[in-house]
C-alpha cells in the first residue's frame, strides 16, 4: 500500500511555506497519496483563500473550521479534528509548517497516534518565552522526526536543546514561492491602484500582540507612523487583529485623517509586488523579515527579538525593538544603505530538497 502524507496548514504564512514542499512530494512520487488539511485558524478570503487561488494549491481534503478563540480553544479544537482526520485516512506522516497554534496543535496529535512528524521551518528561536509562537516553535521540533531547517543558525539552535537526529538543512521554503511568483507579481504594478510609484512608498504590516494588543503602544505607534507618512507615503495592509484594535482606540481613523493608506490585506501576488518595489518595509512579522532579505529591501522590525537574526546579519532587517518611538528614526537610518546578500539555501529548491528528505524517510 503507498503511504499517506498529511500537510496541515490553517494560518496565513502556513501556506507559502507548505505549497513548494506539497508540490515537489507529489512531483517526485506520484505513488503518494497526499491529503491536505486546513485547519481554518484563517479564514477570512483575503487570509486564506486568496493564497490557495494564487499559489496553484489544490482545495483541502479536509477543513477543520476551528476560527478565532483563546489559544486553548483554538489549539483543542485544532488538536481534536487533527486527530479525527489523522485517524480516518490512516495517515503515515504529518507535516506541519511554522510557529502558529494549529502546527503545535497538529503535531500533538499526531504524536500522541505514534505518526512521524515533519516540522518546515524547525529551529528558529527568538528567546523569548512570552511569545505564543516561541511555546510553539520548541514544543513542535521536540515532537518531530523529521526537522527541516532553513538556515545554519536553526541548526545550532537545535543542537543547543539536544536535537541533532533528523536535522536537514534544506532551505527556505517561503523564498521557493516568492522567487517562483517574483516576476508574475511585479507585472501587476499593485502600487497604481492606490496612486503610488515603485520606489516612493513604505510597506508597513503589524500584527503582533506585545504591539497591536497594547493599546498605549498601538496609539504611539500610531503617532509614529503619521510623522513618518509626512516624508514618505505609508501603505498598511492592516491584520485584522490589528483593525480591531485600531476601531477600539479609534486610532484608524487618526490614520486615515493624516493620509496613510490602511488597506485591507492584500493577496498574496498584490502583497509581494508592493514589497519588491518599496522604498522599504516597517513591520514586526516573521516571514516578511525574510522575504525583505531575499528582495534586498531595507526592512524595519518594530519588535524586541528576532527568531531570523540571520536576516539582520546577511540581510537587509534592522530591528528596532518594539519601541514605537523608533519609527522616528527611520529616514536616518535610510540614509545609512544595507545591502543585503543571498542566504544560502535561500535559492528556490528548498521545496525539492525537502521533499527527497521526505520520500527517503518514508522508503527508509
Ligand atoms: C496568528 C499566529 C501568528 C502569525 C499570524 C499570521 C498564533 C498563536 N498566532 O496570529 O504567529 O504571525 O497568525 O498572520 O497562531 N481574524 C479574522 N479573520 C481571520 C483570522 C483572524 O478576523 O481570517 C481575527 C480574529 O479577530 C482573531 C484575530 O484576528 O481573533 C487573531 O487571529 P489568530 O489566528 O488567533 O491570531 P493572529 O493574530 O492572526
Ligand atoms: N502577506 C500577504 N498579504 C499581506 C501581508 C502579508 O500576502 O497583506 C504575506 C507575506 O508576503 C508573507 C506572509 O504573508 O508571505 C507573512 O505572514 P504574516 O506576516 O501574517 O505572519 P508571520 O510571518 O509574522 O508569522
């Protein structure tokens, strides 16, 4: 009997990451039977659906319909339906991607069945125990057999908690995807829908709690970001977590009033056009610190760590702290150029590399 392989996916940057990887699997062994499972943390058209149309990824077999909640109704109910699909399709192997709650919550299912798990993404580390992606990162690599990392620092990393079986470096699977779309989205020249030129504007996306929850800093960040749109014009896709914190402190409208574009989130080709061709990127996401590295855009991380230090030592991020105050600091730090360089595996085969990892410990 051929094997089965389930690829859960549920937020946002799951998808990016997950799509070469699901590909070039069922690519190499067509003798696979693959099943992909989304758990619906996301779901919102524009954080989920968009990045299925764009990126070519089949419908889900499964759809799990967990939605929004406190992160142990969220992580149960993404623990429970895991374990119920898991079961019914005799699944082989699971593969997770990332640091959000439906990757722990998944591959805690699958442990507990006695299923081989592959964790994309393994290794990173930001330290700092008081982000819900830093419990999930740890607990997730602890759980699998199959750690595929991106980057010599996620190796050591690993090594530093005892993890050195079932480590491969394979690359960085969410650069496979941008590299493999660059050209599609920058003919879209996304920036003229809002009266923008390549080159002239800032690129800004928060989302984080320790920022967006905390409603003095959301203000201040707020303040930042309006003396700031006075030298540069300001794009904000803005997260909905984000929007509705922005609605509460009535800060949205501050925003709009002083001229910054606050958009909805942007698809994914939308998004990467409008990345590629800004003056430079105001942010505290994860994968955007390495898309900006991989496009040679100067990037500002408005948080107190990165788990991608690598991005700050070959790449184009300075990170700022969550210290909105910072933002003040941005055109001078322009002046001061960061050219970046190409992160080694960074080289769009990170997905191939990934799936020979797989099909081997399969035939093994
Ligand atoms: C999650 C991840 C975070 C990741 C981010 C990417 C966890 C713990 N956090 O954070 O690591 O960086 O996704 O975007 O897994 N909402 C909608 N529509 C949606 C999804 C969410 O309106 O489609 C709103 C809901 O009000 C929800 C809030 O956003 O309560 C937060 O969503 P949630 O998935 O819990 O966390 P994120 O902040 O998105
Ligand atoms: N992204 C997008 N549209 C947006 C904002 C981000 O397509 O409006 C993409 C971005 O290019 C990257 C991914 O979403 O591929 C990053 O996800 P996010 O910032 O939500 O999560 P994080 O990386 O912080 O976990």
């Amino acid at each position: 009997m051929s094997a089965r392989v389930c690829f859960v996916v549920g937020a946002r940057p799951n998808f990016m990451k997950s799509a070469p990887v699901y590909r070039e699997l069922a690519a190499l062994d067509p003798s696979l039977e693959l099943l992909l499972l989304h758990t619906g943390q996301h779901y919102d058209d524009a954080m989920s659906d968009v990045f299925f149309r764009e990126l070519g990824m089949p419908r889900p077999d499964e759809f799990l319909a967990v939605g929004s909640g406190s992160h142990a109704e969220q992580t149960a109910k993404v623990l429970v339906g895991v374990e119920r699909v898991l079961l019914e399709h005799e699944i082989d192997l699971c593969v997770v991607a990332g640091d959000v709650n439906s990757t722990i919550a998944a591959a805690l299912a699958a442990v507990k069945l006695g299923i081989p798990i592959a964790h994309i993404e393994a290794g990173l580390r930001s330290f700092d125990r008081a982000m819900p992606e830093e419990h999930n990162r740890v607990l997730t690599d602890h759980l699998s057999d199959i750690l595929l990392a991106h980057s010599e620092e996620a190796i050591t990393n690993l090594q530093r908690e005892g993890i050195s079986t079932g480590v491969h470096l394979v690359g960085n699977t969410m650069i496979d995807t941008l590299l493999e779309h660059l050209d599609k989205a920058r003919e879209r020249q996304s920036w003229e829908q809002f009266g923008l030129h390549a080159g002239e504007y800032a690129l800004v996306t928060l989302h984080r709690p320790a920022l967006v929850d905390d409603p003095a800093k959301l203000t201040a960040v707020t303040d930042g970001l309006i003396t700031l749109a006075r030298d540069h014009p300001i794009l904000f896709p803005v997260h909905p977590r984000t929007l509705r914190n922005l609605e509460s402190t009535g800060d949205d409208a501050r925003l709009r009033d002083s001229g910054v574009l606050a958009t909805e989130p942007q698809g994914y080709l939308d998004f990467l056009c409008l990345e590629a061709d800004a003056a430079f990127v105001l942010t505290d996401s994860g994968g955007i610190q390495e898309e900006t590295t991989a496009l040679g855009v100067r990037c500002f991380t408005l948080r107190d760590s990165t788990e991608r230090r690598v991005t700050e030592e070959l790449g184009t991020n300075t990170v700022l702290g969550a210290k909105p105050e910072r933002i003040a600091e941005i055109p001078q730090l322009l002046e001061r150029p960061k050219p970046g360089e190409v992160v080694p595996g960074w080289d769009g085969h990170a997905g191939a590399r990934a799936a020979e990892t797989l099909r081997a410990f399969l035939s093994g």
